[in-house]
C-alpha cells in the first residue's frame, strides 16, 4: 500500500485561480463518451487523423504553443587557480543513457516553471550599466584576457553584487559556463564584505547547477566556506539544489544534515530544495515524509514548490494514494494549485493504474482554470496506452488535434508506440513522416518503439531494416534497444542473432542492467535451461543489479513448466541435473563462483552459443519438488520486498494446472495465503471446493482485474480455470468464466450462432463450451429456433509447431466427441466446428443430454475436512 502523507492540523480556502478560461463542453462530452464504456476495447476502424480538423479561427480561450529559448552549453573547461576540488571528483549516478534520454521531455520544461508564484530566491536589483555590461561581455569578452578589460572598463560604474548577479545569471541562461565563472572570480576578488561575497557566490553556485556544472559548483562552495563567505543558508541551499539537479541525492542529504554543524537553521528554499533532491534520486517516499515533517517542526510552512516536489517523489513510484491526500492538503491549506502540480498528479495516478480517477482528475482542470497542455495529454496518453486502453489513448489525440494542442516527441513516441503494439504499422510510419515534417527527428525511442513492435509481430526482416536505419541514421542505441534485440531475437528463437546483438552491445561498453538480463533468464527459461538461469539469477544479484517481478516470473514460470532441466556447459563449470539443493544460497554461490570471473559477457555469449544447437526442453509436469521451488522463489521475492503481480499468479497457477499431486498443489497454494490472502485465499478456496465460503471474496479479486488491460485479465482467467478444471473443479471453472464474460475479458466471445475461443486457454475454453451449450438449451426448450448454422471457433494452429495441430482445437474436439455433440470440423476451416441448428437442437432434446452438460466439483466443502492440516511444505532458501 502506498504511504500516506502526514496529517497537518493548518487548514485554509483555495485562493482564486488567475488562468485563461477552457472551453467546458468539449470536456463534457468527452466524459459521458468516456463513462459509457470506460472499458471498451480497441476498434480494427479506428484511428487518429493526422491532420488538423477545420477549424474555426482560434478564440483567445485556445491554448498557445510554449514559447522555447534555445541555450547553447559551452563544454570547454578551464583550471581556475581560486577554485579548488578537496575531495575525490564525483562518480555520476546517472547510467550511460543520460545523454540518450536527455532531450526525451525537453518540452515538458515549461510545465514546470511555475509560473505567478513568489520569487523565494534572491532577487536582484541591477542598473541598465549591467545590462550594457552584459552586451559588451557577449560581444567582446572572447578569451580571459578580452573579458577582463571588458570587467575593468565597467568596474567603476557596476553598482556592487547586485549587477554582478546580473551578469552571472543572465551568461548562465546563456549556457556560457567559462563567461559566468571568470565574472564570479572578477566580482568576488573585488568585493570586500563577506555578505556580498557569500550573495555571489551563492548566484554562482545556482547558476552552475542549472547549467549541470556540479563539480565546479562543489569547488566554488568549497572556496567559499574555506575563505569564510560560504557559511550561509542560501549557499547550503544552493549547492543542495546543484547536486539535487544532477541527480547526486545522497550528496544533497549529506550537505543537508551538516548545515546543524555550522549553526544554519535550513528555510524554506533549503526544504525545498532536498525534496526536489529526494524526488530526483528516488529516495524511499517514507525519507521525505521525516524531512518535511522536521520541516514543519521547524516552523518553517511550505508553500506550492514543496508540495509539487513530494508530488514528484510519489510521480516516481506510482503513489496516487499518497499523491491524492497531498493535493487535498495544498487546498486545506490554501496553496493554489498549477499546471505542474496537476500533471504531476497526473502522473503518479497513472503510474497506479488508476486511468478512471486520472480521467476525473483531468476533467476538473478547466473548472480552475488551469488549461491541460501537451504534457497533460501525453501523460494520459500514455497511461491509458500502458494499461491497453488504446481507444481511450487514441481518442485523446483526437482531442489535443482539435483543440490546437502541438503534439511534441513524447507524445508523437507514445502515438507511434501505440500503433506499433497493435501491429498497424501504416499508421506508425505516418506518425514517423509527420514527425518529420514538424521538424521533429525521430529519436532512440521512436526506434525502441518500431523495434518492440515489428518483434510482438515476428516480423524480424523488418526488426533488422529498422535497427540499420538506426544506425545509418547515427542515432546511437542505448541500452533499452539492446535488451528489446535481444528479447525478440531469443522469443522467436533467433539465438545466433541475439548472441551478436549483445557482442555488439559489449563493444558499444554499455553495462548490462535488470532488463538486458531478464531477456536472457527468459530465454533460458522458456528453453528449460532453469539452473542456467538461477545461475545467471546469482551473478546479476553479485553485480548489484536488483532483480525485479519479471525476473522471477520467468523463474516461476520455467519451474512449473519442466520437472527435468539441462544446463549449459562452457570451459569453466559443467553443472549436474538441477537438484533442489541448488537453490540453497551456498551451492548457487559455489556453482557459480567462476563464472562471477568472466565479467566480460562470456558467460552470456556461451549460453546463446548453447541455445543456437538446443532445441527448447520439452514442457513436463511438475513434481513436489518444483513446487517446493516456486515457493522458495515467492519467498525471496518477499525478502527483497518484490511485489507479485498478476503474471506472478498466473504463472503459479499454470505450475499447479501441471501439477499431477493435488495436495502438492493446495499445499503450495496455503502457503502463498501466508503472503496474500485475498489473491492466494480465492484461489485455495476454489480448488478446495469452498466456494460459498470464498466467492464474495473472489468478487472482489475479480474487480481489481477489470482494471488490468484485457491481454493480463485474461491471462488470470485462464489460469485459473485451467487449474480449477485440471484437478476436477468443472463447476467452479466455469463460474469463473462466466464471471469473465460477464466483466468482457474476452470480448465478443458469445453469440447464439458462434462461440469463439479463440483466446482462451483449454480449461477456460471446455467450461465456456458447456455453458455455451446450456444456454442454448434453454433457447431450445422455450420454444425458439437456433439460427441455421452453428459455429464453435479454436484457431487452426497457424503458430503451433505443427501448422493446423491447435491444441485448444485438440481439446474442443475431444471434448465435444465425449459429450457426443453432433459439431464437425468444417471442410474449409480447420479451427472451426460446424452443426446445424436442427441437428443441435434435437440432441439437445434428448433425456441424457443434460446430465453431460452440468458440470460438478469433484471436490466439495465436507470432502476436504481431511486437508485442513497444517501444511509440510518446507521451503528453502534461493
């Protein structure tokens, strides 16, 4: 559960919004078309216009397009004798893609300039000769030497600090580091008082952390405390800031805590500034909540740049909770809310899945006047794309097209992405053309997104055209196009690919982070390579890479699906057959230990070389001891406070559909109770044949998965119903498929003429035929005619190993000559049963029809006293 923000006692009214108006009732009728069917579905039909719709001229209520400063950074650094590093030069924290990722959301900047709120910084009071002063710096201050006569000329009529400032910060929207710095050693020589040179050098010091010139402003802070004109709050304040900016948190916190050293009381620019440092380095949210909490002990009351800084830690981690109570607070208190305030809202509620309250969140902005702008959009956007809602996202460009609203590169990515998740990639390359005519290049995720899509579809000629043009097109890939290679290189079984893929990764010097190496688990895993796997789990935990829920969900996942596994053999280690030992801390670290020697990527380069020759390990059933597994694999993700997600159940579930021992099963299934009883209890309680007990319960689960897109609903019905059907709980597997149709997992699954499985796992699918069936029955017994021709739809098995082998259509088959339904394969369509409707409903008619029609529970309530035992299942460590 997300943290909650501390309980303040000061309440206050809203002030008065001062923005332009918004046009409501497009708002309006946006709303009642979105709570119609908040839930509906991607249409084939739909899709964005591309271009502007005919428009009126535009009123004064139409939002501009931001104005953009173009700075240019100077990178050239020079020694400067009076600033002085005495200490070890930082190590940035930022991973080797900051400057890929650097310019994704430069438009987002004017977002968060917070514009009408009081100036809580020095402000300045410069004369017009600091501004002549300026002109002649940028025109004739080329080298030191020039600048300095430049200085020297205006020196005697410079009105103190003040226009030194002036200079200072204007050379630093500039970008002109060099300038900005000799103008500070110049002033600060010069200056005789240690308050006008503490004020300069807390200028310098802001400017340089603004321009990502961290070192320097460290160095400058330094001099400035040894020769005793740094020892104030705005210098402390500022050098927080600078680290805080560039991403060095821990540092921010450590120049925080020491400012009680040198007897400075931190104020409301101090607070504000570690905050912003906390939400920037992804500080745990409870470490800020102590912060602003001392903050307000303090006396020290925060103010609207406070709340949007903790709104920006709880952005990060998805807290809408946390992020919810905290916009209720700034009204309680009376801070006026902005357009930052709101977008970051936005965010964190999308992060949470929470598409319908973000939707409601949104609608009530033109209320206060304050205008959603382009982030605003590509926020939901990109929300409801994340959560499959892709009508939803698409209807929203619609919008921002009709209200005038420029798309930037996120939002043009996120348009693209969508398009390309949906395998319609005419429409992606029209987004890539009009990009390019708005002057707007395609980036590294534009082509993340081509590539993650031409790979969903298999279309690997395709993969490797777009990933030339990348290249050629000296876009340089980061580390997320590496891992999406080799993702859909070893999914589609492309091992030698993805082995030269991350040769080529390698050489580019790139550092293998969580994502690259889940690829490669996965492909162990789906090959049945699991103790390679665990192995590889062991080396990427030793290199201080976290796993996240994916890794283990591919590690549970390949234990429920094999009982036997092989692993791969290089020159340093020959491993046995997997033995349950093996997950044991002390053997995986001697299994392993030569192999955390290779640091070069051999180890990986060797296990792709290894899958180029193996065919996949055969799926077998599993036994206790791979159930034993996946519970110590639940149990360490506990101990790293991983949290299990719908995959992580399903995946479970599978294990158990695979699972001969039904005691093994429940057992396993009562111990992850332990750990989650809502989502572990209703499935226990299902396969126990508690049902009355547990079905109010399952309501429940069932509305947290409506939320989920419809490809992870599904997943979870079918699990489930798999598992209930495999250990003969028929009635209640088909409870719950029905209970997902009824919430439209499977849309259009249903209709008096045809049933279409096609998305549906075999277990889910037999229950759904026998319901099928009965419904029609009743048809039948009211007196009513069956259409003409009836039509049971499974696929024909065009992506099986063996074209037109469909194992769901194996399963229908066998199970409609068991019930001895008079349906046949049609002559033209192998994954189509036909009958007609006369045929059907005479046997419908006939008096033992029924009776193989009803499905039971081999299991009920009384039956399972005996299980009630505590259970044995020992767990181990991984």
């Amino acid at each position: 559960m997300a943290s909650t923000p501390p309980h303040c006692s000061i309440t206050g009214t809203t002030k008065p919004y001062h923005n332009n108006p918004y046009p409501h009732s497009h708002f309006k009728n946006h709303r009642q078309t979105h709570h119609q069917n908040p839930h509906q579905r991607w249409t084939a039909n739909q899709r964005v216009s591309l271009t502007k719709p005919p428009l009126p001229p535009p009123s004064r209520n139409a939002p501009k397009p931001p104005a953009t400063t173009t700075t240019t950074t100077t990178t050239t650094t020079t020694h400067h004798p009076q600033i002085h590093p005495t200490f070890p030069s930082l190590q940035s924290p930022k991973s080797e893609l900051a400057s890929d990722f650097s310019g994704r959301r430069s438009t987002r900047f004017v977002s968060k300039l917070n514009f009408g709120r009081p100036r809580t910084t020095m402000g300045t009071r410069h004369t017009s000769v600091a501004e002549e002063a300026l002109q002649n710096v940028i025109e004739y201050g080329k080298d030191e030497g020039a600048l300095e006569n430049v200085l020297l000329n205006f020196e005697s009529r410079l009105s103190g600090s003040d226009d030194y400032i002036f200079l200072l910060r204007e050379l630093g929207n500039r970008g002109d580091c060099k300038k900005a710095i000799c103008c500070f050693e110049f002033a600060v020589k010069r200056e005789r008082k240690k308050n006008e040179q503490g004020k300069l050098a807390s200028a310098m010091i802001s400017t340089l952390g603004r321009l990502g010139k961290v070192e320097i402003a460290k160095s400058v802070f330094e001099a400035a405390l040894i020769e005793g004109y740094g020892n104030t709050v705005y210098a402390f304040s500022a050098i927080i800031s600078a680290y805080g900016r560039s991403g060095y948190c821990d540092e921010a916190i450590k120049v925080f805590d020491s400012m009680k050293h040198y007897g400075l009381k931190p104020n409301l620019v101090t607070y504000n500034a570690v905050i912003d440092a906390c939400g920037k380095g992804g500080v745990e949210f409870k470490r800020v909540v102590e912060i602003f909490d001392e903050m307000l002990r303090n006396g020290v009351q925060p103010d609207r740049i406070t709340f949007n800084s903790l709104l920006a830690v709880c952005s990060r981690g998805g807290l809408w909770e946390a992020a919810r109570s905290l916009s209720s607070e700034m009204l309680n208190r009376g801070i006026d809310q902005d357009i930052f305030t709101y977008n970051t809202l936005l965010d964190a509620v999308c992060k949470g899945g929470q598409m319908d309250m973000a939707f409601e969140i949104m609608s009530e902005m033109p209320a206060k006047n304050i205008l959603p702008n382009v982030v605003t959009y590509s926020t939901m956007i990109d929300g409801y794309a994340k959560a499959g809602r892709f009508d939803d996202a698409l209807n929203l460009f619609n919008e921002m097209k009709f209200l005038c609203i420029s798309l930037d590169r996120v939002s043009y990515n996120t348009l693209l992405s969508i398009y390309a998740k949906l395998g319609r990639f005419q429409e992606a390359l029209d987004v890539c053309r009009e990009m390019e005519n708005c002057g707007i290049r395609k980036d590294v995720v534009t082509y993340n997104a081509l590539l993650g899509g031409y790979g969903k579809q298999c279309k690997y000629d395709e993969v490797r055209r777009v990933f030339g043009e990348m290249k050629a097109g000296r876009i340089s890939p980061n580390l997320l196009t590496y891992s999406t290679l080799i993702d859909v290189y070893s999914k589609g079984g492309l091992y030698r690919e993805a082995m030269d893929v991350f040769r080529e990764f390698k050489k580019a010097g790139l550092k293998a982070d969580v994502v690259l190496y889940s690829a490669v688990i996965d492909a162990l895993c789906k090959n049945g390579l699991v103790e390679s796997a665990v192995s590889l789990l062991d080396e990427m935990t030793k290199e201080g890479i976290r796993p996240n829920v994916v890794t283990y969900n591919s590690i549970i996942d390949a234990f429920g699906r094999s009982a036997i596994t092989e692993s791969v053999v290089d020159d340093t280690v020959q491993t046995s057959q997997l033995q349950i030992e093996s997950l044991s801390s002390g053997v995986v670290e001697e299994a392993t230990k030569s192999l955390l020697a290779d640091r070069e990527g051999n180890r990986i380069i060797k296990i792709f070389g290894q899958l180029t020759v193996e065919k996949a390990g055969q799926a077998k059933n599993c036994s206790g001891q791979e159930m034993m597994c996946i519970l110590a694999v639940f149990h360490k993700m506990h101990e790293l406070e991983i949290k299990p997600n719908v995959v992580t159940f399903s995946a479970i579930l599978n294990a158990c559909s695979r699972c001969n021992s039904f005691e093994d099963a429940s057992m396993l299934l009562e111990e992850l109770r332990l750990f989650d009883n809502q989502v572990y209890g209703v499935a226990h309680g299902l396969l126990m044949g508690y049902r009355e007990n547990v079905w109010e319960q399952a309501q429940s689960l069932f509305d947290e998965v409506k939320l989920m897109d419809s490809s992870t609903a599904s997943a979870f019905y079918n699990a489930l119903t798999d598992m209930l059907w495999h250990f003969g709980q028929k009635r209640g597997a088909q409870l719950v498929v029905l209970e997902g149709k009824r919430r439209q997992v499977w849309e259009n699954v249903w209709s008096e003429s045809c049933l279409d499985l096609h998305l549906m796992s075999s277990g889910a699918a037999r229950a759904m035929v026998h319901a099928w069936l009965l419904n029609i029955r009743s048809i039948v017994f009211e007196g009513h005619e069956l259409p003409k021709l009836l039509s049971i739809l499974t696929g024909w098995g065009k992506h099986s190993k063996v074209v037109g082998d469909s194992t769901l259509r194996r399963a229908i088959e066998a199970l409609l000559m068991g019930m001895g339904a008079p349906f046949r394969l049609a002559k033209c369509n192998l994954g189509r049963f036909i009958s007609t409707g006369s045929v059907v409903a005479a046997w419908l008619r006939e008096s033992g029809t029924l009776k193989v029609l009803v499905l039971h529970d081999h299991r009920t309530d009384q039956e399972n006293l005996r299980f009630g035992q505590a259970s044995n299942l020992q767990t181990l460590q991984l």
